[in-house]
C-alpha cells in the first residue's frame, strides 16, 4: 500500500511561512458552507493504493465539535483505461493534484457516481468534481431528493447534458463489464429518504458502500494522523488536561470519537451541567490556547475502553442506522443484503471509518442480525464460531429516546416488527 499527501511535512518539522500559505491554498476548500461542519474551509487529502495500480482511496476528514471521522473517495481503474469515481470528496487544488497525476498514468475520469440520495456530504462535491472532469458521465442513485423543496439536479449543481440516474439493470451501464451493483432504497422515513447503492468490483472482488457497514479500527484512520488535534481533544479526563502526542493518546481519542459518532452518548458517558464545565473551563490556564476555550462537557466511566472493545468486534451496521432507518423497512433491507451476499466478497471499501476491510458474505449476512434476531447465527449464543453481532441496549438509550420522539411527533414512521426469515 502506497500513501500520499504531497508536500507535507512530518508532525513538528519546521516549515516556512510560504510553505504554510501553499498548503492553506492547496486545502482551501470555497464551498465548505453548503455543509458547514469541521475543517470547514480547510481539507487535506491523503491518497492511499490499495490494490496496485487499480484501487487508490482519496481520504478527508469532516465532523463536528472534533467528533472527527474520514470521508473516502474510491477511484477504480477500469481495464478500457480511464478511472471511476466512486463518492467524490471535495476537489481542493491537492486534490485534484492527486487525481492528475492518476488521470496522467491512467486515462480521464470516465465515470462519478453519487451512491447515494441522503448523504450532503457526499452529494454536495459531486458537481464541483464534474466541472474538473469535463468529460466524465456523472451516475446518481434514483431517487434523489432536496429539503425543503425538491429541485432539479442542474439546480443542485449536477452538470446537464451528462447526468443520469443508475438504471434498474446494472448490465445497461458502460462499466457492466467490471461493476456490477444493488440499489436500497428509496426507504421512506417521511421526512426524507434514505437509498444507497453498492457497487461491487468483479477483478478485485471489492464491495464499495457509502454508510451501511462500517468496520471500527483500534487505532486512528491514516488521514486523521495528519492532524492529531481532535484525536488529543478528546483524550482528555479533565478540560486543563494537555495530552502529549502519542500512539496511545490518539488511540484513546479515536475510540472517544467512535463511541460519539455511532452513540452519540454511550452509557460510560456523562454529561456535567453547564455550571460545572463552565467553571472547570475558568481554571483553564491559557483559555485562549484551549480548545473551544477551554470548554470539555464530558465525563467519562472508567469502564468505557470495555464499551469501544464490544463496538469494534465486528463489522457491523451503525447504531443509528439500526435504530433510526433500516429498521422501517427490514423485508427489502435485507432482500438487499442477500444480493450482495450472492457475490464474492473478499473485501469492503466504505465511505467511513476503516478501509479496506477483508470480509465474506456471511460476514456481510451478519451484520444484519438485529434485523432478523430468530435467524439461525443467534441460536447458540454461546457458541463462539456464531458471535452475536447485536449491541448492549444500555448504549443505545440515547439513540432509542430520539427514536421514539420522532415516532410520537410522526416525523418518521415506527420501525416494523422483527421478521422470521429462514
């Protein structure tokens, strides 16, 4: 595996004021305010080969209050020359840098497909990445919707005369001959939808997903070691607490941030009342040099290292896609998992968190047992061979509260009953 991020330095090494404003101007990202979360206006980008010569994983990172996790675009040589584009990440200067030098070796970008119908994050760089590929094909996943009025997709930046929706049959697509692809969706949750499209890679037997599986690593993704910033932030016990830059407290951050992104609040989590963060934040030395000056609203249990180890146990769905949306429409959700598990899966590629990730269909099959708790995986739990793939419901309080508010206001519909399937 080969990595890059071009012109930057090591953690520490000096660098000149010009070198810093080069690097401010290749990461400069204008439209960051469509999706105002963090870096905001700034976006470095690591490059990674994962399958030699034909795999390369582009990485950003995005997130909010240093709840960080990496956002990865997949691009794919296709054997007729050229390359696929699969969930672009904002096309900064060092961005595209990266893809010119791919497109230099390889042939144009042919194809960018948009996944998804739900994701802003991925949708909103989907036009700017088209007008720096003037001659790719953009593909997008039916369905596609906008809130609160719904637009067409040349208003929403998509460029006319070259954007389609994935047609029903994979096989009609220009790329049959190496992807195939199953689409989920549209699921209705009311206020929006919620769709996603696979697609898998036939020479490399990779599935490629947007936010439906996820694989949780012990340590940070490559891209957040760029920055160690948020990881540090949220090694912290105590808002005066100044981490040192190690392997193990950028551990410790990231397994915080995971607990954050997938719980929102775990149940090793306390909260203090403002009173209490406001007055640990006054005794801050230099609350300007601090964080969020100073302010750390978190508590947490000193058993909360068992609560990340149960999460990153397997691959799994995410919690609040659990909770939240497959669970309205189970039947065709896992209607959708049993095509992907018709295919030979060797490894998953997400948008998300780690990658790539070696995996098989059963383990694919797995990660769907909380919608289908009586399938024959959840017989013998003490079976170790047949590891349950269900999380503690104490974590997921937070998650089940949200859940039923939205049902008792009829924003979003209730979830279906668990359903018997052989």
């Amino acid at each position: 595996m080969t990595v890059k991020s071009p012109n930057f330095p090591s953690p520490g090494a000096p660098h000149s004021g010009s070198q810093r404003s080069r690097h401010r101007q290749d990461r400069s990202w204008p439209y960051w305010y469509l999706v105002p979360i963090y870096p905001y206006g700034q976006r470095q980008t690591l490059r990674r080969e994962i399958v030699p010569e034909t795999i390369w994983l582009f990485e950003q990172v995005q997130g909010i209050f240093y709840v960080v996790v990496p956002i990865r675009m997949t691009v794919v040589r296709l054997e007729t020359g050229g390359l696929l584009l699969y969930a672009p990440i904002a096309p900064t200067q060092e961005c595209l840098r990266l893809l010119g030098e791919l497109i230099e070796k390889y042939g144009p970008v042919k194809y960018i497909i948009l996944p998804t119908i739900s994701g802003l994050e991925h949708k909103v760089n989907v036009g700017p990445m088209a007008r720096h590929c003037p001659n790719a094909t953009v593909y997008v996943a039916p369905g596609q919707w906008s809130f609160p009025l719904k637009l067409p997709l040349t208003w929403l930046g998509f460029p006319p005369g070259r954007t389609q929706v994935l047609p029903a049959d994979s096989s009609q697509t220009p790329f049959a001959s190496e992807f195939d692809y199953a689409y989920l969706g549209p699921l209705d949750l009311r206020l929006g939808q919620f769709g996603e499209v696979a697609f898998f890679h036939w020479p490399t037997k990779s599935l490629l997903v947007t936010d439906t599986l996820v694989s949780i690593p012990e340590n940070p993704p490559p891209v957040l070691e760029l920055d160690p910033t948020p990881l540090l932030f949220h090694a912290k016990d105590q808002a005066g607490d100044r981490p040192e830059n190690t392997p193990d407290n950028r551990a410790k951050g990231w397994q915080r941030i995971c607990l954050f992104t997938l719980y929102f609040q775990a149940s090793t989590l306390d909260i203090p009342d403002w009173k209490t963060v406001l007055q640990a934040a006054q005794q801050v030395g230099d609350r300007r040099a601090a964080n969020y000056f100073g302010i750390y609203p978190f508590r947490w249990q000193p058993q909360w290292r068992e609560t990340f180890a149960k999460l990153q146990q397997q691959l799994r769905v995410a919690p609040i896609l659990q909770e939240l949306i497959l669970n309205r429409e189970p039947n065709r959700v896992l209607d959708w998992v049993e095509t992907l598990a018709h295919w030979p899966i060797e490894q998953l590629i997400a948008c998300h968190f780690a990658a790539p990730v070696a995996t098989n269909p059963q383990q694919i099959r797995q990660a769907f047992v909380f919608l289908n708790p009586h399938s024959p995986q959840t017989d013998h739990p003490q079976d170790p061979s047949q590891p349950l793939n269900l999380l503690p419901p104490a974590d997921r309080q937070t998650l089940r509260r949200i859940d039923q508010f939205l049902v008792r206001w009829w924003i979003t519909p209730p979830p279906s009953p668990p359903q018997d399937r052989p």
